[in-house]
C-alpha cells in the first residue's frame, strides 16, 4: 500500500456528511474497579457520505477515483467539509537540541499530515490554494525563512508525527507562529463500492434499435477513514 498525491473528488453538494471521531478505550473491570487505557495515541477521524445527496456527476467521479486509487489499497487526501481550512492556527513550539521547531495541530494534539498534494510542499501550496505562515503576525516565505518537514517524529517530546516547520534563522519559542489554509487529511476507503446502473435515454422499438446511456441510478453510502502515513509503500 501506499499514500498517493490525489485528493478525492471535490462534492458539488456535502449535505449530510457524517463525521466519526474514533477513540476506543480498553476497559479491564475487576469486581467494582475499572480499569481504561486508551488504545490508540490519538483519535482517529471518520466519513460518511450519503449516496442519496450525490448528483451523478459526483457518482460517476467517485466510482472513477475509487478505481484509480485501488479500492482501499492507497491512501489519499480528503477535504473534510466540517473543517475545509485553517485560519491563523497557531504553531505548538518544542525545543528540540536547543532550538525550537513548530509543530501544527489542528484540533488538540491532532496531527496535520501531506499537506503538499503535488509531492513539492513549496512549489505547490503557497501558490493555489493559498497557505500563509506568519510569525508574529509577518507574512514568512518558504526556503527563505523556515523549512517544512512533514510526519516529523516527535514521540520522545510526548506528541505525535505531524507536519513541523523548522526556521532558518534564530527564531524564539514564544513566537506566535501561525497557519492558515486548507487542510486536508490523509484516508482511505473503508468499504468496497456499489451501485447499479440503469440506462437512460431513448428507445426505437419500432426499427429494434436501442440507444442508450448507462448512468449509475444508485450508489451505496461512500465509508472513508483516517490514516496516519506518508509517502511509503510495502
């Protein structure tokens, strides 16, 4: 498997999506105690996506981008509707060998992964769609002022993988660093896809022949669930 640099389709109507947040605990019950330990380090966000809100062109594009991703083999971006974009999301700083990098978050300790949908974070993502890192409320340029470093391993600091960004010059750790556009996270599919087709339009009966063009009438609910990885293939 691997994660690739497609992002699902963009839905002309996002009624009705329904978001999961996933944060199972482990309970152990001896006699009147309980024991809860949470299994994972971080919850772990989940889509539904009613067919029955889809236009048929969203169908057929679904149906298309599940194909070329592989059903559930490749992971992918998605753009959550409930939470499209960030606006001035300020930076957690953590000195690491006395100086301090900037970590992103987008709720909690919610790791912020592939953002670079092209492969090339500063080639793509500070021009369309738009991405504005400031410190201390100045507009910093990639390259120039900081590096960014994505699913940058901050275990031993008591955080998860997320994206950092790490400056070029002497930064303090009580700047205010902040992020905005959008945000995208990393899933899969976590179900196989349906639907049947029906064909529409028109019939000569009288001569025999039958013009057609399959549409897809039904399409079951759309299941896609958060990963965390990046850029690796087994």
């Amino acid at each position: 498997m691997s994660f690739t640099y497609t992002a699902f389709p963009e839905l002309r109507l996002k009624h009705g999506v329904e978001k999961t947040i996933n944060d199972p605990v482990s309970i152990t019950t001896n006699g009147n105690r309980e024991v809860r330990r949470k299994v994972n380090k971080q919850e772990r966000y989940s889509w539904k996506i009613p067919s029955r809100n889809l236009y048929q062109e969203d169908m057929e594009d679904i149906v298309n981008f599940f194909v070329a991703s592989q059903s559930s083999v490749n992971s992918f971006l998605y753009r959550d509707p409930t939470l499209p974009e960030l606006v001035n999301q300020q930076f957690t700083p953590i000195t690491i060998s006395g100086a301090p990098v900037f970590a992103l978050f987008h709720t909690g300790k919610h790791p912020v992964m592939n953002l670079g949908r092209s492969g090339n974070f500063s080639a793509w993502d500070f021009a369309s769609p738009k991405i504005v890192i400031k410190r201390n409320g100045v507009v910093q340029t990639v390259d120039t002022n900081f590096a960014v470093l994505e699913n940058y391993d901050l275990s031993l600091y008591g955080y998860p993988r997320t994206m950092v960004i790490v400056p070029t010059a002497t930064w303090s750790n009580t700047d205010v660093v902040t992020f905005s556009g959008p945000l995208y996270h990393t899933v899969r599919f976590d179900s196989m896809i349906n639907y049947s087709i029906t064909a529409m339009e028109k019939s000569n009966l009288l001569t025999g022949t039958c013009e057609v063009v399959p549409t897809i009438s039904q399409l079951g609910d759309i299941s896609l669930i958060e990963v965390f990885e990046y850029e690796y293939a087994d």
